[in-house]
C-alpha cells in the first residue's frame, strides 16, 4: 500500500499519526536511562489515545546512586511491612537498588 493509500485508510478508521522531529528519546527507570539515539517518532491518535512509537539506535546508562529514584510509594510499603522508619526504609531500598522484596527482606533480617 503506497504512503497515500495508507494515509487515507488511517484517516477513515479515526487514526491520526504525526512524525515528531526528536534529536534523542530518554526512558528512565529506576535502575537506568535507556537511550534511544538518531530516533525515529512517531506520534499516533487511535479514537483518543495518544501512543508515540519509537525506534532508532539503544544505548544503556546506568543512574548514579544519587540518580536513583526511590518512589514514595515504595518507602511506605517497606516501613508498613517492617514497621521500621523511613530513613531505614530508604536506606533499604538504596542498598537493595529499589528491590522491595529483598528491602523488606533485609530489615526483618536485622
């Protein structure tokens, strides 16, 4: 199907797809940034959801100690579990690199 084919056939199922010029796409997890280099981005409307397809060169980088994100959510479930404080929930999920299972593990060890 050539281009305008397919243009006019998304057009008709109530798809709206736009190319965003990107430079680079960063997705950060709580354990690294995941780096999509010379992407290629596509932004897609599907009966009112917004989905954006990415593809281009991977490239892994792993968040510094300091970087790491520990989720609020994550420290209360920890000291709820532990019934420890939050300074010690936070500093189980530090040392665990955000793993609450082996968090929660290593206080009820202590």
């Amino acid at each position: 199907m050539n281009p305008k084919q397919m243009a006019k056939a998304m057009k008709k199922l109530g798809i709206q797809q736009n190319e965003i010029d990107a430079l680079a796409v960063i997705i950060r997890t709580r354990k690294e940034d995941i780096i999509i280099r010379n992407p290629s981005v596509s932004k897609v409307n599907m009966m009112g959801t917004w989905t954006y397809q990415v593809s281009g060169e991977e490239e892994h980088r792993p968040l510094k100690e300091e970087e790491q994100v520990i989720p609020e959510e994550d420290i209360k479930t920890v000291m709820t579990q532990t019934k420890c404080t939050k300074p010690e929930a936070l500093e189980a999920l530090k040392n665990s690199k955000g793993d609450l299972a082996e968090a929660i593990i290593s206080l009820n060890n202590k």
